[in-house]
C-alpha cells in the first residue's frame, strides 16, 4: 500500500490540482490511505483538473480483487 501512494503521490505532484490549496496533497494522501485501508478490495480514483488546465484521472486498483483468483501481475 505504501508503494501505491507513494506513487499516487509522484503523480500528483508532477501534476499538482488546481483546487490544491483548497485541499492540499497531504490530506488527498491521507485519504487515499484510509480508503485503502478500509476493507481489502477498495479502489481509490483521482480525478481533477491540473494548474495546467488539463483534466487528469489517476486509479489505485486493489489486487487481488475479492472474488478474482489472479492479478495482472499474477500474485493470487
């Protein structure tokens, strides 16, 4: 999990939202960690536009999945 937000992380700083000061990047991550902490299986999507005026849309899957034997990286 840690791996998973620490990318999300990179990803949002490379792309920093544009309503970040309204809510900043720490408690974005905060939240994304407790979604994923929740209950295994949980999916956490960012979507927001960027100060560049871009739309950007960034997914954290669970794997595995609940009722799925196989990852894409096929750990089970």
């Amino acid at each position: 999990m840690d791996d998973a937000v620490s990318w999300l992380e990179g990803e949002l700083t490379q792309n920093p939202p544009v309503d970040q000061e309204h809510f900043p990047l720490w408690d974005r991550l905060q939240r994304s960690r407790e979604t994923l902490c929740l209950t295994s299986g949980n999916d956490v999507v960012h979507g927001y536009y960027s100060k560049a005026g871009q739309y950007v849309s960034r997914a954290l899957i669970a794997c595995p999945r609940p009722g799925i034997r196989l990852c894409p990286y096929g750990e089970s």
